[in-house]
C-alpha cells in the first residue's frame, strides 16, 4: 500500500469511528472498523473513475449518508 492508500484509509477508519459515535452505536473492533473502511475506499475510486470526482470528498460524503442503525 502506498502513501495515498495509508492516508484514505486512515482518514476513512477515523471518519467511520466518528460516524458510529456520533450515531450512538458501539464502535467496531479495528478490523471490523479497517474492513469497511477498505469498502468504502474501493467504492469511492470506483465512483471516482466514473465521475471524475476527488476520492477523498466521496469518501467523506459516503460516511456521512450513512443511516442510523
């Protein structure tokens, strides 16, 4: 994994934790947690490339859609 990838799955690990806080449900464990992170990421660059839009913003707006439990 490159220095990019580290970076958007980081970014996408801490947003998720966020999201799960915020939503007021127990966080994942960190697998759980990297796991839906690497779909997120995976989805986001496959939109990315259709769109031509920035894979960082679609991550960002896919973890904030994300509906209460």
């Amino acid at each position: 994994m490159g220095f990019f990838d580290d970076q958007q799955k980081k970014m996408a690990v801490r947003l998720l934790g966020w999201r799960y806080q915020k939503m007021g449900l127990p966080v994942p464990d960190s697998e759980t947690l990297d796991q839906q992170a690497g779909k997120v990421i995976d989805d986001a660059r496959r939109i990315a490339r259709k769109s031509g839009r920035n894979v960082v913003s679609i991550i960002k707006d896919m973890i904030a859609d994300l509906k209460k439990g």
